[in-house]
C-alpha cells in the first residue's frame, strides 16, 4: 500500500511567526507530530510519504503514486484540510481523515466526503482501519471507547520529515489534564487522567533526533507537561544525566499549568535540563472569570508572584489571555496589558472566548439557547461564537485595543528587555548545527537595521542588547529571537484589526435589520471569510 500522508496548511496566526521564519528561512514553526506518530503505526510494509503543506505543496507525481492519502490536522486547519480531501476525490484516491478536528466534528468530514474517519487516538483506532483496508474494506468510522496507554506509543518517524524546514523539533511526553476548565476541549480529547509515557520511550525519541542531527529547539507537545508531577520528575532525572553525556544538544520548552511555579524542586530539575520557556494559560487576572470557568488551578496564589519565579528559575514565559467571559467586568481588555506590562511577559496571546465542541462550555451554553454559529477553524481574528454577558462591540474594541497595544513595537521591546534581565541565566550551553550560516547573519543585521535605525526602537535597542550582553552573555541570543519575533506582530497586529472590525462592522449591520420577534441571533462571523 502506497501512502500519501498530508498535513494541512495553517492559516496566519499568532503561532505562525511567518515574518521571523523567512528571516532564519525556516518553513514552519513545528513539525507534524501527530502524523508521523501515525506513520510508525502503520504497518512497515506499506511505503509511505509525508507532505507538510506549510512546507511545500504537494508535487502531482506524489498524487499518481498513492494509492491511499490520510490527512490529519487541529480545528483551526479546517478550510485547507476540506480543500485537500477534494483534491484526493478528483484523483480517485481514496481518504482517511484523523486527529483532533475529525474526532470533534466527524459530520463535517463525512459530508465532506471522506472514505475513513479513524478517530479518538490511533493506537487503538489505526490497527482497526489497516485491517479493514487489507480487508478490502471501501469505507468506514473508527471509535474507541477506551483511552490507550501511551507506553506502547512507538517512536514517531522523524526520518519523514524535511528537518532543515522547521525552526523546533516535537516530542510528548503525557497526553490529559487534570484540571476542569469550562472551555477547554483537552479533557474532553484526552481526559482528566494524564498518561505518561515511561522515561526510557522519551529518551529513545531524543536519541533518534540526535541521531538525525538536529541540534536546538525541541517543544514538549503536553497540554499540561507537569500534570502528573511525580512522573515528570522522573523522567526529568533520566533526561539530565543524558543531556550532559550528549553535551547539551537541545533545550526545551513546554505548556504548563501555573501551579508549577509552587514546586521549586521541579522548576530546579527543569532547568538543569535546559528547559528555556514555558507557555502558561493564565486567561485573565480577574478572580471571579476564573472561579466562573472552574479554573481554580489560577486562583490559588497570586498569579504575578508565579509568573515571576518561574522567570527567575530561568525560563521564559508566554501566556494565553482570554476575553469575554462571562460576568465580566468592563475593562478587560486594559486589565490583561496591565497585567502583561506588570509581568513583562513578552508574548502574550490574546483571544476572544471561543466555544470549542463538546465542552463544558457548549454543553452549558447550549442549555442557556446562547450558542450560536459553531465557528471551526477559530483563531485569534475570529469573534466570539455565542451571546456573551455584555455587549459583543464592548469586547471586540477591548481585545483589538489590547492585542495593539501589546504589540506596539516600543512597549514589546521593553518588555522583552525587562524580562530576560530579570531571568536566571542557563546553565548549560547548546551545542550548534555546524557553523554560522550566511541566514543567520543576514537575519541578525536584518533585526539591527529596522528595530536598531528605522523604528522608534532605535533609542532603546542598541542600549538594551548590551546591557544583556554584559549582564546576561549566556541569553543573548535568546534575546534577539525574541525581539525578532516583534516582525511578526507587528504585521499580525494590523491582520486582526482589520478583521475584527470587518466581522463586527457586517454582524451590527445584520443585527439592525433583525426582527427579534421571528429571528434568531445572527452569528458574529455572519458576512465575513476570517
């Protein structure tokens, strides 16, 4: 059986960083985990091929070789992955569709036409489809009705991949949360039981991307990397010994709940791994929002004091904001950047609340008639998808006004500056990928002309980098990438503006001309392709 595995294009996100990957010429942020972890379950004597769509397109001798495509993908890559399953269907190829967005929303995929929907979590529902295409079956849906354990999980096949297009590499760890936020559809994917795998599967997946070469960023995939903390710290023992006799070939980064910062024993063991980030979901800092949307994880100490220790543990912090929850104050919106400057948290990711499938959240608001238009593919330039509390224009002008001013150019680089001062220092240097390349140079004058000579940050830039240089030598170029990163948002920026305003402009215009008599709410995305 020749396979043609297919990951389908991300739109421009926050995530996306489109402008800083050209200037280290880099194709993606991240590799396709979930796919290639697909690839080793599959049987070995079917061929296979993988295309990552946000890499390269896919060539049409690829298309006349296959004789099976399988796509997987997020929510958020709904519009390519439908585009993609007519392509298949033009050829005659049969597909078989998986992964986070078919499992939420199998009748969309279905009536888009797909042959095989393998859904939930592949090591129990893949063996079920292979042995329905040696079968001869033509079609057919794949459930589990239990969750699997992950230690059976082999070693996904990072040798498909085109290693030289990403800028990290992935790996995971442990699939759930324990945790019970409203909103949230990890607990409903992977339940609030986290699976680990054993430390001995983690390092066999560091070992084959040495092997491979590849040297720098690696991102622990995990919802919540420390939700089961006795296991996390037994793998971060087994992980420091073979980062010291590998001489320090990566350093990490992962997703975390905010309860890490109480457990210094942990953050002390991440850092001798040579964890360098870590991106928290604080969603917002009003007390009530987060009792509301039953994240109590958030509540229990204050949440700038743990931002705070983890930074000076020597991590970098992201963070995820979110606005529009209900009951919320006005001002939202002024009381995230008040917060991220008070942090200085340098990348801050602001959303609107979204109602993501079979949640808490959707099961609630449907129950309230307060659901309306369920909106795939949401990101951060998508209106909200149900009846909030307060007005829908309030909170759109709030979260434009907020993602703006964050990313402001000026009030980034400080923060950026303000935030790695105040953090520890690594202890252990990252081995490189050969010598400085020709990219890398141009990138760093590229970053020196315009954030250095042509902005308003030309007072501070030059002033700033040697500060950091001289105080902390080690993070200078941590430093940089993250300043680089400013020319991304600053294009993003402007992306979301134009489209929140283009969204709340047509929903006000359709709400005016509706009879609420005899009509029911209009969808906030009506009129508009975000």
């Amino acid at each position: 059986m020749r396979v043609l595995l297919l990951y389908p294009r991300f739109p421009k996100s926050f995530w996306s960083f489109d402008k800083a990957m050209e200037l280290v010429g880099r194709k993606a942020v991240l590799p396709p985990l979930g796919l290639i972890t697909v690839a080793a379950i599959l049987p070995d004597t079917w061929e296979l091929k993988l295309v990552d769509l946000n890499v390269r397109p896919v060539e049409e001798s690829e298309w006349d070789w296959a004789e099976l495509v399988i796509l997987s993908g997020m929510i958020v890559q709904k519009d390519d992955m439908m585009a993609q399953i007519q392509h298949a269907q033009r050829r005659g190829k049969p597909v078989a569709v998986g992964g986070p967005y078919p499992t939420s929303l199998p009748e969309e995929l279905e009536e888009a036409g797909a042959d095989f929907l393998v859904l939930d979590e592949g090591e129990i529902t893949l063996p079920m489809f292979v042995e329905a295409i040696e079968r001869g079956d033509t079609r057919g849906v794949f459930r589990a009705t239990e969750k699997p354990a992950v230690t059976e999980t082999p070693i996904p096949r990072y040798d498909l991949l085109e290693l030289d297009a990403y800028d990290n590499m992935s790996v995971q760890f442990s699939r759930g949360c324990p945790f019970q936020c409203e909103f949230c559809d990890i607990i409903v994917l992977y339940g609030r039981k986290p699976r680990t795998k054993n430390p001995e599967q983690l390092l066999a997946e560091l070992d084959t991307l040495y092997e491979l070469g590849w040297r720098g960023s690696v991102f622990l995939v995990d919802d919540n990397f420390i939700g089961n903390k006795r296991n996390v710290k037994l793998l971060l023992r087994a992980i420091k010994p073979w980062m010291k006799e590998h001489q320090y070939p990566f350093h990490l980064s992962t997703e975390a709940s905010v309860d890490l910062a109480q457990d210094a024993e942990l953050m002390d063991l991440m850092a001798d791994c040579n964890f360098n980030s870590v991106f928290l979901g604080i969603e917002t800092p009003d007390a009530d929002s987060l009792a509301l949307t039953k994240k109590f994880q958030n509540t229990r100490d204050p949440l700038t004091e743990a931002v705070g220790a983890i930074n000076a543990a020597g991590m970098r912090v992201m963070a995820g904001f979110i606005i529009g929850f209900d009951g919320e104050k006005p001002g939202a919106g002024d009381r995230i950047v008040e917060f991220v400057e008070q942090t200085a948290i340098p990348q801050a990711m602001v959303s609107m609340l979204q109602v993501l499938p079979n949640t808490a959240l959707m099961e609630r608001l449907k129950k309230e008639g307060r659901l309306l238009e369920q909106v795939s593919g949401v990101n951060q330039t998508t209106l909200m998808n149900f009846i909030p509390t307060r007005p829908i224009e309030d909170i759109a002008n709030e979260y434009v006004d907020a993602f703006y001013q964050l990313y402001d150019p000026v009030r980034y680089q400080n923060r950026v500056y303000r935030h790695y001062i105040s953090m520890s220092e690594p202890r252990h240097a990252v081995s490189k990928r050969g010598n400085v390349a020709w990219k890398d140079i141009r990138a760093l004058l590229t970053i020196a002309w315009r954030q250095g000579v042509l902005r308003p940050t030309r007072w501070t830039f030059w002033r700033y980098l040697a500060d950091v240089y001289f105080k902390k030598p080690r993070l200078v170029i941590s430093y940089l990438a993250t300043c680089a990163l400013s020319e991304h948002f600053i294009e993003y920026r402007e992306m979301v503006r134009h489209n929140i305003e283009a969204q709340l402009e047509a929903y006000l215009k359709a709400k005016s001309n509706l009879d609420e008599s005899s009509e029911k709410p209009v969808p906030v995305s009506a009129g508009v392709n975000s």
